[in-house]
C-alpha cells in the first residue's frame, strides 16, 4: 500500500478542531472583557439597565459562537468517520494476498481525492469512493438515498468523475487504455441495492470482495496492468499534488 489511506479526512478533521479550539479560546477571552466591563458599567451606572444590555449581548454572542464550535466538532466527527472507513477498506485488501491486490489510497485529483484505486491480479482497475454514513441506502430512480433522504453530493457522479479521470490520466501519461470500473462503497450502512447505477456498483463493506472480482478481463489488461501497477500508481499520485503538499 503507497498512500495513507484516510489522510485528507483526517487532516480536515484536525483543522476542524482547530476552528473550534480557536473560537473557545476567542469566547473565553471576550467573554472576561465582556464581565469585567458589565461590572464597572453597573457600578458606574448604579443600576442594571446597562449591566443588563452586556449580559444580553454577551448571550447573543454566546449562542452564535456555540453553534459554529458545535458544527466544526460535528465536521471533525464526520470526518474522523470518513478516515476509518478508508482505513477499514484498506486493512481488509491488506490482509488478502499481496500477490492479488495492490492498492493506492487518498489520491490527489482536480476535483478532491479519491479513496482507493485497486489494482487486482485478474486484470481490473477499481476507483472506489468509501461512505461512512450509517443508516439505509436504497436506489431512487438513477440516484441514491440515505434514510429516504438525498445526498448532498451524488457519490454516482463523484466516483465516475474520479474513474475516468484515472482513466484518461493513464492514457494520457502511459498511452494505455484501461477500463476502469467504479465503486461506491457504504462502510457503514445497510446497502439495500441491487445491481449498477449509471454502471457503478453499489456496495456495502461486508461484500467488497466480492465486487473487486465480478467481472473477467482481457489477457491483455491483465497482463499490462498487474506489470506496469507501480508505474501507474506513481503517475496518478503526480499529477494533481495535495493541498499539503502544495504548501509545503
């Protein structure tokens, strides 16, 4: 395995407590200002209309700043989530054969990342898109649903951008035309989904293996690929740079 599987979620995960680590601290502070001044205006004023006038303002101020704490730890949690999914997907390929899987995590690509691409020994190519989301997913028309209600961002599309992006990417770089197949992954949900959407599969964590050997392959990808996997691997990583890379 060549990338850390989980990396981009878990680094968002720390710079969402970050956020919120920096609003507690900027609170706490405000809010001794806020006190010390309430006091000096209600000895100065001698009465409490202005003391008063603080302490509702400080409340308003209170109720705003919990809300955003609340929702960077509710992102970080999300996240978190999100990496041990990823870390999950990669430890179960890990423990097959190395001989039958050689994976690439967390890669880089114009649009974000992209969870895993799976090189199997049979020949096929896999970009898989890993959910962490807990409840039931079922099939609306060409799309999904979790708990009856849409996603925010369709994880069909997400996963065809990043297989044909791997796929252009690979024939662009290496002048090789490779099928690559694309895979949503629920690491924590009840998948309630038969067959492909818009020919991507749909899978829980418990049947991943069984996705990764669905369909036979030409003796000629086989070949190309499984040879030439560390060189592909290298190229997809190069072509878009992480954002922490980048800065560095």
């Amino acid at each position: 395995m060549d990338d850390a599987p989980g990396r981009s979620a878990r680094k968002m995960a720390r710079r969402e407590r970050r956020w919120a680590t920096y609003l507690l601290i900027g609170f706490l502070v405000l809010d001794a200002i806020v006190l010390l001044f309430s006091i000096e205006a209600s000895r100065v004023a001698n009465g409490s209309l202005l003391a008063l006038t603080f302490a509702l303002g400080l409340w308003v101020l209170y109720e705003k700043l919990s809300a955003r704490v609340t929702r960077h730890f509710s992102r970080a949690r999300a996240y978190d989530a999100g990496a041990q999914g990823e870390e999950e997907v990669a430890r179960i390929l890990a423990g097959e054969s190395p001989e039958e899987y050689f994976v690439a995590s967390d890669l880089a690509f114009p649009a974000g990342n992209i969870d895993h691409v799976v090189f199997c020994r049979s020949g096929a190519l896999f970009a898989i898109e890993t959910k962490s989301c807990k409840g039931r997913v079922d099939r609306r028309g060409e799309g999904l649903m979790i708990n009856d209600v849409p996603f925010d961002r369709d994880p069909i599309e997400q996963v065809t951008r990043e297989a044909l992006w791997v796929k252009d990417t690979i024939a662009h770089e290496l002048g090789i035309t490779i099928y690559v197949r694309a895979v949503v992954l629920f690491t924590q949900a009840f998948v309630n989904v038969r067959g492909p959407i818009r020919g991507v599969e749909v899978s829980s964590l418990r049947y991943l293996k069984r996705v990764l050997s669905l369909l036979p392959t030409s003796a000629d990808q086989r070949e190309v690929l499984w040879h030439n996997r560390d060189r592909i691997a290298a190229t997809l990583r190069g072509q878009h740079p992480r954002s922490d890379q980048a800065a560095a």
